[in-house]
C-alpha cells in the first residue's frame, strides 16, 4: 500500500508541473525572446525576458529573477504581469525576468535518484547539475551582456521548478541572493535535500541569502517543508533571512498563484 500511494504522488506531481498556466488565459507581456545554443544540456534553448518598459527611463540597471517553467505557454505570462502590476503600484522595486522555456522538463529539473518510482516519471531525469552549470555558465554572462543587469540575481519555482530552487539554495547557494520555492517537491530520491539539509548549511557561505518558501495542504509535500522550515530555525545562520508560509488551504495546483504576490513583496519589498 505505501508503494502505491508514494508511486501515486510522484503520478501526480510530476504531472501537475505548469499546469495552472494552461487553466488560464493570462495576456502576453511585451518581451523579447531568443535562443541560446547550450553546450551544457547540448540543445538549443528558448529564453523569454521581461522588463520593466516604464522604468527604463529612470533606470540604468536592474536585478534579474530566474525562472524555470518560463515559456510564453508555461509560467511566464502571469509571473511577469504580477511583477509589473506590483512594481508600477510601488510595492517592489523594478527588475528583470528571465523565463527558461522548457524541453525535458522533468530530466532539467531533478536530481540524480536511487528510487526507482522516481525514474518512471519520464524517460530522462537527474539532469539539475548541467541545467544549473547552463544557467550559471552560459545564460547568465548573456543575459549579462544583452541587458542592463546588476549583480544581484534570484530564482523562482514551483513544483519541480521548486526542487530545483531548493537544490540550489543547498548545494549551490552562491548563484543566487534570493530563492523562492513554492510547494517543492522534496519527496524527490527519499527526501534527500531534507536529510542532507543540515550538514549543507554547515558548509553555508557567510554572504547574505534571502529564502521564501511555500508548502501547500497536500501531506506528501507540507511534512518536508515543515522539515526544512524546521532545521533553518535549529541552525539558526544569521546570514540567511527565510520564512515558510505554510497554505494548507491551498491545494498543490493553485498555491503558485495564490501566494506568489505575498512571497515576491517579503522578498523584493521595501523594508
């Protein structure tokens, strides 16, 4: 019975990536989009960015937000029309937003796994380490180069997308200044990120981090957020300002946007 249930929730998860963008019809941002020959994940890459077109005027250069799940058909129309509804109404100051369109979603996005039922959500997966090195190696200096950025940069994700943006927190916390995960799926190879979790923070740089995280009412997910939430409070690193919001009204299908305007004014409001 427990196999079935945990073979069940992976079904369901994996399944449910980006699909609240396709319940709605949210209006296309004026961007720009181009494609970027990855040596990394060896194939072309569509990127969408979003700017803050009335900003540009005031402004020379501005902090850059991440976001896999950021095709025109996936996360990035309703993600960029918060931000700009947020920045012209004063609540966050003006940024930029890069939207990874996806390929093989489920092989970019997860980590290596020993778990069987893990590996039979797709025909690929364990691809995060060269889809981090193609963010970080290759799309960052073009971003870089095409735009007018500043040094700080953040990720966001759900799903998945969330995995991947804890992983990174953990593993790689120096890509990053801000991290926001919504409802992560850290059920991913036994819940390692959980249970490596404090040995990871031992070895956390000493620069600041900003983490905002998010688990919904679904049990398989909440209890490792609740986890995670809990062994940030244990270690106590004052380098990292974080906070959980736990929404179990919230169903694993809804909580993006339910709570993305709540987590991007903690993260970017004024203080």
């Amino acid at each position: 019975m427990r196999f079935l249930v945990a073979s069940f929730v992976i079904l369901l998860f994996s399944l449910s990536g980006c699909s609240s963008s396709k319940q709605f019809q949210d209006p296309i941002p004026l961007h720009t989009t181009f494609t970027l020959q990855s040596k990394q994940v060896g194939e072309l890459r569509t990127i969408n960015v979003w700017m803050p077109v009335e900003q540009l005027k005031t402004q020379d250069s501005f902090p850059v937000l991440y976001m896999p799940d950021g095709g025109i058909k996936e996360d990035f129309p309703h993600i960029a029309n918060t931000l700009s509804k947020l920045i012209n109404s004063g609540k966050i100051p003006p940024m930029i937003l890069v939207g990874i369109e996806n390929t093989k979603r489920r092989k970019d996005l997860t980590g290596p796994t020993v778990v069987e039922t893990d590996k039979e959500i797709a025909a690929e997966v364990g691809g995060s380490f060269p889809f981090r090195a193609f963010i970080q190696e290759e799309l960052m200096p073009e971003i870089n180069k095409r735009y007018p950025t500043t040094h700080k940069k953040g990720i966001i994700g759900e799903s998945l997308a969330g995995l991947f943006v804890i992983e990174t927190f953990l593993l790689h916390p120096e890509m990053f200044d801000y991290y926001i995960a919504f409802d992560p799926s850290l059920w991913w190879n036994n819940r390692y990120l959980e249970a490596s979790a404090k040995t990871r923070l031992v070895e956390f740089p000493t620069t600041e981090k900003r983490l905002w995280f998010a688990g919904s009412g679904t049990e398989e997910i909440v209890e490792s957020t609740r986890n995670l939430a809990k062994i940030l409070e244990e270690e106590h690193l004052p380098q990292i300002g974080w906070y959980y919001s736990e929404e179990l009204r919230e169903k694993h299908s809804t909580i993006f946007r339910a709570t993305k305007e709540k987590a991007l004014i903690w993260m970017f409001g004024t203080r």
